[in-house]
C-alpha cells in the first residue's frame, strides 16, 4: 500500500472541498513539478509540461509526447464537483429568533442525512469593484459550525409517515446561522416604540439578522447586497479520517470523485511522458449532468486541447484537432458503488464491485437498458486489462446495481462523441454521495498504479 499517497490523499481532500479549491491545490502540486499556465507558451515542444484552467472550477494538465498530436493522446477524466448544499442568490432571512442561510441542494443527496450534522461553509464572494473574498467558515478548531435542524422523535408521527424522500424538503435545507435573544431592555424599547416584531421581520431589519451581518462586514468586509453575486457551497465540517480498528479504509467527503481526480493528477505528475501526449482532465459539473461553461458538455475539453494544437502544429488545422480526439485513449476516472452486504438485494453480486477489490472497471453505466451509456468497446477493455496484468495491478469488473434499480453516469459518453475509445475506471464507494462517503485505502494504491500504467498506453 502506498502509505505517503494516501496521507496526501486526505490532505488533498481537507483543503479542496470546492471545485476551487481544487484547482488551486492541483495548480500548486503541478507547478511544483515544472508545469506552466499554457499562457506563458507561444510554442510547445516534446516535453513541455501545461495547464489550462476554465473559470477557475476546471483544469487539464497536458505533457507533450513526441509524437504527432494527430495520433491521440492518453487521457486521465476525472470530475471535480461532489453532491452539497448551495446558498441562493438572496440567502439570508430571519424566522422568529433564529436567522437562516436559504439553500438549494446541488446533485443527488439523500436530504435527510444533511440534517444535524456540522456543516461549513466554503465559497467566494464577488463584488462590484472586480475584487472577490474567500470564504472558509466552520473548518478551523476555533471557528463556529453550522447545523440544520430537525424534530424531535417525540414529535414526528405525522413525519415518519413519509417517504424518506419527502420527509425532510428541499426548501426546509436551511443552515442555522444565529441565534437573537432580546434583553429586557430592548423588549421595554420596542414596546415604548410600539415595534411589531412581525412586521420586523417582514422588512428584513431584523436586529438578528443585521448582527449576522455586521459579522460579515466586519470579518469579510461584506455587504449583504454582495451576496447577490456570491458562490457559497455548505459541506460538511471536518477532516477525513482512517476507518477501522485496521485503519484500512478512509471517512470522508466529496470521495465521489476528488478519488479518482486526486490519483490522476498525482498519476501524470509522476510519469514521465514518451510517445503519445498525455492528459490530466478535471472538469465541473458532473452531478448535475455536465451542463455549463466548465462542464464535460461543453466545448471545454475540445478547447483546451485546440490550445495546445495551436502551439504545437506550424498552422492550426481543425482536421488535426478532430482527429486526436478521435485518435486518443481514456479512462472516464470515475468511482462505482460498492457491494453493501446490509442491502444485498440491490445487487448483482457477482457483478458488483467491493471495496478491497482494487481498480473497478465499468464497461457500461447509465440506467435500465443502459440509457446514457458510452459501452466501451470490447477491443479497448483486452487492451486494457493486457495493461493491468503486465503491471501486477488488481482490478475488477462491475456495474453499479442490479439492473431495474437505478443507474448513474460519468463523464465519459461526452467524450465518446469525439470518437475517441473510452472506459469507466475507478474505485468502488461506500455510502456514496452521503456527506461522509468509504473508501479503501488498497484501492486507491492500485487506481495511482493503475493510471500510470495506463498513461504510457500506444
């Protein structure tokens, strides 16, 4: 097992709990090992080591093999977002007492588990003079935390007698962000004013509310009309974390899939390039269908690469771009759901993959009838698999659940559209897309080995 990986693995996972913050720390891990904002290059030649980034939520790494672009590249696509809670446009409001930040949940969540567990905030700001703040609340011993509350047992009848999808609402996915007691005194003031605490609260002026702000102002110097144009995603607070007396598997958020994008980042940076171009992709937006300007949908990825065509080739040919996506390998880096022995019914066991089991391969995903499916082709997977047994590498092939359960999807039937031979290949998860999801540490040892190997593909 490789031990030093798997502690920068958790570290990776503590400071990148955004898309953002991803990017900066895979800008940070690549410049450390000679790469270069592709802006700083008029041309490139064999050898040369770029990154390009799209709005700071998406990077591709690329090393310059020797080989013309128009064969192909190896290409490592990972996603970087994870499933969360976002704040709206107008968040804050106040309810009696308690003042509350307004989300709307971003991704397939159970809306349940995010109930009474500590949350943080993390995000930027943006503000009308150009200038942007960073936002990272509840993460530091000494910071306050945020929770979404629940009821009490004693009163939830009428509740339990819901579907588990319909008893917690999207619109009830609201942080606790502070707590108003009036003294007194004020309560003396405001009848002597004649105050209607109601109609108080109705203007926005409530006093619980504005020291909420006042807080903001004085630590971010934030204005509330700010916020308007903000970016703040709620996660869960705290480390990951070794699970197991054995210390053999990993606890922690956004697994699904800063797994599979850490060890292709880490998997390019320790290679060394020979023939072919290789690529490390990390896009945005997968959990919600890869839509948007940094999502695997867009022209993002076909953009990135042009750039690097322009540098490389005497004339820039849109032939050359079409024919190395045609031309190029790639593992769709994305996780599967691993074998739950405690709900085997949902499963095809033997198809299914289980943590411990090493690098899960998925000829297939989608749902019923393999809807959004690329399906591999048969020849791609021999060589592949030839690829793995000459590097000692353990893997397994599986799909995600039994076939009239469900489904999921990867990036990889966008890049398909290229032409280009694509295959799911990650690790299996436990409790996926819950704000704590379960890793095995073997695992993630053989996915690095197995993407190094796969990197050095012709």
């Amino acid at each position: 097992m490789n031990e030093k990986l798997i502690e920068e693995y958790k570290k990776f996972l503590d400071k990148g709990k955004t898309e953002r913050e991803c990017v900066k720390e895979i800008i940070k891990i690549a410049q450390e090992k000679g790469y270069k904002d592709i802006s700083e290059f008029s041309t490139l030649k064999t050898g040369d080591k770029v990154y390009v980034t799209k709005m700071n939520k998406a990077i591709a790494l690329f090393e310059i093999g020797s080989e013309d672009m128009e064969k192909g590249m190896n290409i490592l696509g990972a996603h970087l977002d994870s499933p969360r809670l976002d704040a709206k446009q107008n968040p804050l409001y106040e309810k009696e007492n308690l003042t509350y930040l307004n989300t709307h949940y971003y991704g397939g969540i159970k809306k349940y588990q995010w109930t009474t567990i500590p949350l943080a905030i993390h995000g930027v700001v943006c503000k009308k003079d150009g200038s942007s703040v960073n936002v990272i609340i509840g993460e530091n011993n000494e910071d306050p935390v945020f929770c979404i509350s629940d009821i009490l047992p004693h009163l939830a009848q009428e509740q339990m007698k819901d579907k588990a999808s319909d008893f917690i609402k999207g619109e009830d996915l609201d942080l606790i962000m502070g707590l108003g007691i009036s003294s007194d005194c004020d309560k003396e003031n405001s009848e002597k004013n004649h105050v209607d605490e109601k109609e108080q609260n109705k203007s926005g002026n409530s006093k619980n509310k504005e020291l909420i702000l006042s807080l903001l102002k004085e630590k971010y110097n934030i204005e509330e009309s700010d916020l308007k144009s903000a970016e703040l995603e709620i996660v869960p607070a705290g480390k990951a974390r070794d699970l197991g007396l054995d210390r053999s598997m990993i606890l922690g958020y956004g697994q699904d899939d800063r797994s599979c994008a850490y060890d292709s980042v880490m998997a390019m940076l320790d290679t060394e390039c020979k023939q072919r171009t290789k690529c490390c992709l990390c896009v945005d937006k997968e959990e919600i269908g890869s839509m948007g300007a940094t999502g695997m949908a867009s022209n993002l990825f076909e953009n990135m690469v042009a750039e690097v065509i322009a540098r490389t080739e005497n004339v820039y040919s849109e032939l050359t771009l079409r024919r190395c996506l045609a031309n190029s390998f790639m593992l769709s880096s994305d996780v599967n759901s691993a074998y739950d022995p405690m709900n085997a019914s949902l499963y095809d066991k033997e198809n299914s993959s289980v943590l411990g089991g090493g690098v899960a391969f998925q000829k297939y995903t989608g749902s019923r009838g393999k809807s959004g499916a690329s399906d591999a082709n048969p020849e791609f997977i021999a060589k592949v698999r030839n690829l793995m047994d000459n590097a000692c590498v353990k893997y397994q092939m599986a799909e995600l659940g039994k076939v009239d359960q469900g489904g999921g999807g990867t990036i990889a039937y966008h890049a398909a559209k290229y032409g280009m031979n694509v295959l799911d290949a990650g690790i299996a998860v436990l409790s996926m897309h819950a704000p704590w999801e379960i890793t095995s540490k073997e695992d993630l040892s053989q996915l690095y080995e197995c993407y190094k190997s796969f990197l050095d593909i012709v």
